[in-house]
C-alpha cells in the first residue's frame, strides 16, 4: 500500500504507548492496532484530529505517501 502509517515512531519518539493513546483518543486498542499496522482502509479526520492533539504532531508525521514502482 503507497500509504505509510509512521505512528509508531512517533509514539516512540513521544513515549507514548498504544493504549495510553488509545485512552486519550477514546478508541479501542484493537482499532488503534488495526491503523498502526497499515491495515485500516480508512481513518477519520476526527481520529486523525485527536491523534495529533494527543501526540503534538501534524498528519503528515503520522501518513506518508511512497510512490509504487512500475
């Protein structure tokens, strides 16, 4: 998928864990996991809101496009 998910540097970067920002952010650990993982075919901009308000960070620390190889 040409979408990254870089959360987890972040967390890390914050020391943060999942569930401490799953906390903060009111979902579920399994859905935080789901987005962590790159596996999540979509995510709200309320989410996404509360992601970076939680974490201190604009979108585009967390999301990266990479180009597919043709």
């Amino acid at each position: 998928m040409p979408i990254i998910v870089n959360l987890d540097i972040i967390l890390a970067k914050r020391k943060m864990k999942s569930k401490d920002l799953a906390e903060i952010i009111g979902i579920t650990t399994a859905n935080l996991s789901i987005l962590k993982s790159g596996k999540a075919k979509a995510i709200r901009f309320s989410t996404l809101e509360a992601i970076c308000e939680a974490l201190e960070c604009q979108p585009s620390d967390i999301l990266e496009y990479e180009e597919k190889t043709k």
